[in-house]
C-alpha cells in the first residue's frame, strides 16, 4: 500500500497526462489497430510500417527521454510521472506503450554511469533523436526463461544450480561473449542497443551476472572506455576536401596524432587496399593497422581496434550526413562494410 501517495496532481503533471491521452488516443490506438491487422510480422516492423511513424511522434514529443536527467537533456521525470505517462500511453496500446518505455533504458543506464565519453556517445544523440533512429531493448529473455527470473519467489531467484545462458568471460581488458537471447525480446527486431543481462559467474546462478550496453559498434559494460592506445593516424584525401580536414579533427580530439596527406590518388589506393570502386569512401586512414575508409565514428573504430578481426580494415561508403567530420543529420541507419577478400560483409550499422 503507497500509504504517502498524493492523488492531486500539479498543473504540470494534469497537462501531462491529458497531453499523453491525446496522442495515446490519435496515434497509438489506430496505429495498434493497423499493426493487428498485418499478416506477417515482418511486414509490423518494415521500413513503410505504421509502427515507424508513431514512434517518430512520440520521439517528437520527447517521450523517449522521460526518464533521462534534465541536465543531458532528458524530461527528468519522477516516478509519479512516469506512472502517468505509460498509463496513459498503456490504455492506448499496452504493447506500443512498452515499446516507447523501453526504447531509453540503455541510455538511462548510460546517463547514471557519469562516464562523460560514453554520455557522448550514447546519451546525447539519444535524446536529440526525433525519428527513431535510436531504439533501445531490455534483454533478459532467453530460450529457457523470460524476465520472471527477476522476480522473488522464483527457482531462479534462490537455485544457484540456475544460470543465464548469455555468458561474459573476461579476456585481459575485455569481455567476450556467448551465448544466447531469445527472440521474443521487446524492441529485440528493431533495437539499435541493448540493455543486457548477461552471466559473469555461472556458479553463483542468477546472482552472477551483470549487464551490458551494446550498440551498433559492439557491447560495453557500465564502466568501458575507449580503447587505450592512441598513436599515429596517417588521413590520405583529396586536396580540395574540407570535410576531410574536419574528420582529422575529429581523431585528433579522440587523442590520435594525425597526418593528413592531400592526394588525387584516393580511387587507386582504395583498390589497392581492397574497396570496391562503387564503395569509394571521402578519405581513407591508416589506424592501428587497419585501413578505415570515410567517417567512421569512434565507436566503431574502437570496436576495430579491441576485436583485432583478420579483415584488412572497415569503410563507409560516401560522405553521409550528420556522421562525424559532416554536417547535418544523419538520414538513416548506414552500413559500415569489411574490408576483405570476396564480397564486403556489413561489420557495423549506425
């Protein structure tokens, strides 16, 4: 019983709830109605879905980023308002309610590390976003449980002979994993990140595990860093290319030293190294070992540099808006493709 809880509600908090009701109404009902009524769920999550733009609308709205501190540029909701936010959103569409509710949980978790890179790089374009782009999922399901065993009174609760199936081994400074999450995760088709629960000991059972932020680029605990060593960079480009001059700014605040070399020879290094002519990046660096074609953000190239994959380096095609080095906003996920032998393998989508 919630012996102190105040039932007159502030004028914020009454404008809330009559503006979720609004959209819960206009939007996520018909729009659950639309989704029932496909066939084939492949069709629910298509890039002409029903589904995509009412997602946008409650980007646009800020829902999304309700429970993100209003210092990084959340809503900074308490627990009173975000009980009247999903109630409401959940008396339009309990399933679409969820959806939106998880879609910021790994970037919650994020936030209440305080690591500045990682708020960053995960945080801070979370909470700009105003077209989906950036969707996250709570992985705890796997193939012989779903998210009961967080709840007490369960025999995982209290087996330690019970574990995940998701295992964390540790390998010097990183963690390798294997396993298994089942299919059925919320948000598990559409997420760009997960929030994941995953077994550090097995033989402590459910009370061996941790959890992950995992992103296009790779996963990382709550407390990753950038991989640590920073050294050379040598950045070939055309002589008449300013975007290239800003993506070399761009390494050198990641702490590289950068070379940037002017050359109109971009199209024959780049078949020299294995990209394809039709794949041409803006600019190709030499980092770590490994040829990096175009403006590849961070992330990834930090992702490269821990794996150390057998593939000669990775490459973004073009020169993409709002990608690191570019302006504007990005117009859509982007495959970033190994370098290698046969034909280019997607190695990360941002």
């Amino acid at each position: 019983m919630y012996r102190d809880l105040d039932l007159d509600l502030t004028a914020e908090q009454a404008a809330l709830r009559e503006a979720a009701h609004r959209f819960a109404a206009k939007v996520l009902r018909p729009t659950a109605v639309a989704l029932d009524r496909l066939a084939d769920p492949a069709e629910v999550i298509a890039e002409r879905s029903p589904l995509w733009r009412a997602l946008r609308d409650a980007y646009r709205l800020g829902y999304h980023r309700a429970m993100i501190p209003v210092e990084l540029g959340g809503l900074g909701f308490g627990g009173l308002e975000q009980h009247i936010l999903l109630e409401e959103l959940g008396w339009g569409s309990a399933d679409l309610a969820i959806s939106i509710g998880v879609a910021g949980l790994p970037f919650v978790i994020v936030a209440g590390t305080g690591n500045p890179e990682l708020i960053d790089g995960f945080v801070r374009p979370f909470v700009t976003d105003i077209e989906a782009r950036h969707i996250g999922c709570w992985a705890i399901t796997e193939p012989d449980h779903g998210s009961d065993t967080l709840m007490i009174g369960t025999p995982q609760f209290h087996d330690p002979r019970i574990s995940g199936q998701a295992i964390a081994r540790r390998d010097r400074d990183y963690f390798v994993l294997n396993g298994q999450k089942a299919a059925w995760v919320a948000n598990g088709t559409i997420a760009t990140h997960a929030l994941t629960f995953l077994t550090l000991d097995p033989g402590q059972g459910m009370a061996g595990g941790g959890v992950a932020i995992g992103g296009a680029a790779g996963v990382f605990s709550s407390s990753a860093a950038p991989a640590g060593s920073r050294g050379q960079v040598t950045l070939y480009k055309n002589p008449q290319c300013d975007c290239c001059e800003a993506y070399a700014s761009y390494l050198g605040q990641q702490g590289f030293s950068v070379k940037v070399i002017p050359t109109k020879d971009l199209t024959a290094m780049g078949e020299k190294y294995g990209i394809p002519n039709s794949q041409d990046p803006c600019h190709i660096s030499l980092i770590g070992g490994y040829v990096v074609g175009g403006h590849i953000p961070m992330e990834v190239i930090d992702r490269l540099l821990s794996e150390k994959p057998q593939i000669t380096g990775i490459n973004l095609p073009g020169m993409p808006a709002g990608m690191p080095g570019m302006p504007g906003n990005k117009p859509d996920r982007l495959s970033i493709y190994e370098i290698g032998k046969g034909s280019p393998k997607v190695y990360a989508t941002v």
